[in-house]
C-alpha cells in the first residue's frame, strides 16, 4: 500500500497600517491665558522711546501657560514582528497592539509560521540517539511501541541479531520491489531471524511501506488488530526494526521475540 503525503503551507502576514488617534478623556486639551485685570483704572500704555535711544526691556508678554505634549506617532510603534514582555505575546493588528499571555508549557517567541512573537509549544524532545542496535528512525519506533505497551508489560529492548535480520528484510523488499512476509526466496520471517542466529521459542514480525516517520507507522500497525496483537504482546521482550528510505518510499520491518 502506497500513501502520497501533501504538506500544506499555510502563510500568515501582518502589518501595521493607517494612524492611532488617542483623545484624553476630556478631549483636546486648549491653552488658557490668564489676565489679570485688577482693581483699578486702566494703565495707559507708555510711550515710544525716542528715536534711536534705548528702547529698553520690553512688557512682558502674557503667560500662555505649559504647551502640551506632542501627539504620539501615527500607527502602531511595536516591531513588525512583535515582542515578547515577559509571558506576555504582544503585537500588532492594523493600529491595534494585541496581546496574549502563554499558559501551561506554552512560551512567548518568534513563531516563523506566523511571522510574528506569539505563545508556542514547546518543542517536541530529539529522537533517541543512534545505537549499534538502532538508528533513530528504529530506536524511535521502539520507544514507541514500548510507551504503548505501559508499565505493565515487559520492556521490548533491541537485539542486534533482530535488528539485522528485520533491516535485510526491508533492504529485500526494497530492491526486489515487493511487499510480503515471504520473500521472494521463500523464506519466512522465522526463517530470517535462524539465519541471524536468533533463538526463540515465540516470534512475529509486522512490516509496512510507504509511511515516513516512525510516529506515522506506529499509528498505522496499532490501528490493525493483527499487528497490535504483535505489539502489545505480554511474551515478547525483545525486538529488531528496519527502516530503509528506498528513494523516498520507506520500507519497515518490525521482529519480535521472547
């Protein structure tokens, strides 16, 4: 079975357009002046100094009171792709300064989805590192299927003879172009594992094809009764995996053993 996976892209934008007006709550705020007209007659003006003598200090002009403060700058000041204060996302929306506060795991930063800081998950933890017995794809899918069979069963740890005996059979079917528990030789699995010097007294063996990520073939075996049976298993307790690439179309083979 062949699956076509399609990525989707998806592409947000944002941006800062337009002006912020910010009215006080009593409106515009007007200079007043002040003056005083006192309690007696009106003062005359004095008069003009002679021609070209000392013109002296001139009256003080009226107080106009403290100008107020300049207006803010139009549109939205935040950076175009936000910021982070704290656990607080902040960002902007036209002349609108949005914001969202991360909760749980959740944490404030860039997001090259979104193109803007936002709350994100965090980051899924690296695949185990490689063993002589596994490479990551492998040791992935073993540790997957551990976690589904819990505490109560048997840990599945990885024997070597297993894992070479599972890879060769992807490597075959891979090559040979062929999807089967028999290869085209006519051996079986259990014939495979005796060859690898593997002794036991109850095996199985679960392959697949087409699916990339170990998570994608975990879901795809246990949703299949036949091939959970061989996962969940309380008498296995060791296993071999095998992934090949195949040019983009992964072969998988999956063995068991008590």
């Amino acid at each position: 079975m062949r699956r076509l996976l399609v990525p989707s892209l998806v592409l947000a934008l944002t941006a800062c357009e337009g002006r912020l007006v910010i009215e006080g709550p009593e409106g515009p705020s007007v200079p007043r002046v002040m003056l005083d007209a006192g309690d007696g007659p009106p003062t005359m003006p004095p008069p003009p100094p002679p021609s070209g003598g000392d013109a002296g200090t001139p009256p003080p002009g009226d107080d106009a009171g403290t100008p107020p403060p300049p207006p803010p700058p139009p549109g939205c000041t935040l950076p175009a792709q936000g910021e982070c204060q704290g656990d607080t996302a902040r960002w902007c929306e036209g002349d609108t300064i949005r914001e969202e506060t991360c909760t749980g795991d959740r944490r404030c930063e860039l997001d090259d989805g979104l193109g803007r800081h936002a709350c994100v998950e965090p980051a899924p933890p690296p695949p185990p590192p490689p063993t002589a017995c596994a490479g990551p794809e492998e040791a992935e899918v073993i540790r997957l299927a551990n976690e589904a069979r819990g505490a109560s069963r048997p840990t599945l740890v990885c024997d070597d003879d297993m894992a070479r005996a599972a890879r060769l059979h992807s490597q075959d079917m891979c090559d040979q172009d062929y999807f089967s528990h028999t290869g085209l030789d006519g051996r079986s699995p259990f014939d495979r594992m005796r060859d690898q010097g593997v002794s036991y007294r109850t095996a199985g063996e679960n392959i697949a094809m087409g699916q990339r990520t170990p998570s994608a073939v975990h879901t795809a075996w246990m949703n299949s009764p036949g091939h959970r049976r061989n996962i969940m298993n309380d008498a296995y307790g060791r296993i071999g995996v095998g992934y090949v690439n195949c040019g983009g179309r992964p072969y998988w083979t999956q063995v068991f053993a008590d």
